[in-house]
C-alpha cells in the first residue's frame, strides 16, 4: 500500500507527521526537568498558564501566526518550541529516505527523539533524566533482536559505553576529588551503545569528547569561563551519536583505512 503512494507525498507525511512528534517532544523537554506528567494536563501557556486550543498547538504555524507571543499574555514564546518541531521534522525525512518503511526506521527515529529531548535539556539544566536515559537503553536493546547492530553488539555497547564514561569519571574523582562526570552521561553512553552498538558508540563518543573540547577551548580563549567550565557533555554526546547513526560507518570505514 505504502509502495504505490508518490515518494514525494511520503516525505511530505513524514515532515508533518515529524512536527507533530517534535511539539509532543518540546513538552517533554519543558515538564521532565520539572517532574511533571508529559501526557496531563494538555498544553498551556508557561506565563499565564491558560490552556491552548488546536489552532494554537499546530507545529511551527502557530508560532510564526502568533509572532512567537501568547494570544492572552502577550509574553514571548521561546524559540526552541518551533525549533524543535522543524528538527523533529527534517530527521523524520532524513530517516525515511536513508531507511524507508522498516523496524529499523522506528528503531531510529526513537533514538533521534531521545536524542533530541537530551540534548535541549542537559543544554539548558545540565540534566539528562533517567525517564528518558534508563527506558532507552531496554528499548534499543530489544530492537537489536531484529535489526542492526544486533543484541551481541549492542549488549557489549551497553557495557563498553556506560562502563568507559563510569571509568573516566572515577578516574577524575579521584585524581581531582570532585565530579567531572554525572551517572546521567554515563547512562546516556549505555543508552547510546544499546542503539548503535559498541563500535558506533565509540565514534560517537569521540565526535562528542571533539566538538566539546573545541567548544570548551573557544569559552576559554573568549574569557567567558574557566578551566573548571561546566560543558553539558550530554548535549554533546546526542551531537556525536546522531552523527554515528548516520554517518558513523563511513568515518569509521574511513578511519579503518589507515590501519589496513
């Protein structure tokens, strides 16, 4: 049934359905840190705490009607909401091309949304919640029963990723005797490898250790912290394992070529 529809109205369904998925993925983003329920009550205004209506809630259209303001209060709405949804749209896309209709697009596109709902939150709390970290990592191992990287893989990235980050943040520890590292990157690592396995998850883990030391030496130069600089390295690991998903296997191939 799917086959006979054009190729361009699934790509345009996948965009709407991805914005739709990116609007849930902004309340997941606003009420975890906050230890509220995603699913009650429905969506409401922050400031003046007035319950939206449908025309209000349709992704990234709303906003651009609204002027990004609520229609009572007036306050303004945080660009991260269309963001999100626009985000949440383009990987929608991107999968369905790369995977089309199979086990292995679902198995991706809800990596890319933890990944999302990651990466805005330990961006903007330093916080990666277990509600998302812990369910992600039985998730992506039970997928790995039926598609890549398979369950021997995926196990040894559970063990491989969780256990490498733990070792470096005891290490740290002692050496330092404060944190370098939180359980919350820890358990995002294992998440990581359960999905991609224990290769891709040492590309991500690299990919992520690269940007945030480059970011982290650009904060220093520009005078706006220290040494001590607390980097969510959380946002950089969702940076470093979408980048494994999808281009991982060619760097790693890439990579490979020096050795062979």
């Amino acid at each position: 049934m799917i086959d006979t529809l054009p190729p361009a109205f699934m790509l345009v369904a996948a965009a709407a359905f991805g914005a739709v998925v990116g609007s849930f993925l902004n309340v997941c983003i606003y009420r975890l840190p906050l230890g509220k329920s995603v699913v009650w009550p429905t969506s409401a205004c922050p400031h003046c705490s007035r319950a939206l209506v449908w025309y209000e809630n349709i992704p990234v259209l709303s906003y651009l009607a609204l002027g990004g303001r609520c229609r009572t209060c007036r306050v303004s709405i945080g660009v991260q909401y269309p963001i999100v949804e626009a985000l949440a749209a383009a990987m929608f896309v991107l999968a369905w091309w790369l995977y089309g209709p199979s086990l292995l697009l679902v198995s991706r596109l809800m990596f890319g949304c933890a990944l999302i709902v990651l990466f805005a939150i330990d961006l903007k709390h330093h916080l990666l919640p277990n509600a998302i970290t812990l369910p992600g990592i039985v998730v992506g191992f039970a997928f790995s029963f039926f598609v890549e990287p398979g369950w021997v893989a995926s196990l040894i990235g559970i063990l491989a990723g969780g256990g490498a980050l733990y070792g470096v943040a005891e290490i740290y520890y002692r050496v330092r005797r404060e944190e370098g590292l939180g359980m919350g990157d820890v358990k995002m690592l294992a998440m990581i490898g359960a999905f991609v396995g224990w290769k891709l998850t040492l590309v991500a883990l690299m990919m992520a250790s690269l940007s945030g030391s480059v970011i982290g030496l650009v904060i220093i130069a520009s005078r706006r912290g220290g040494m001590k600089y607390a980097l969510p390295f959380g946002t950089f690991l969702a940076l470093g394992a979408a980048a494994a998903a999808t281009v991982g296997p060619s760097v790693l191939d890439w990579y490979l070529g020096f050795w062979r």
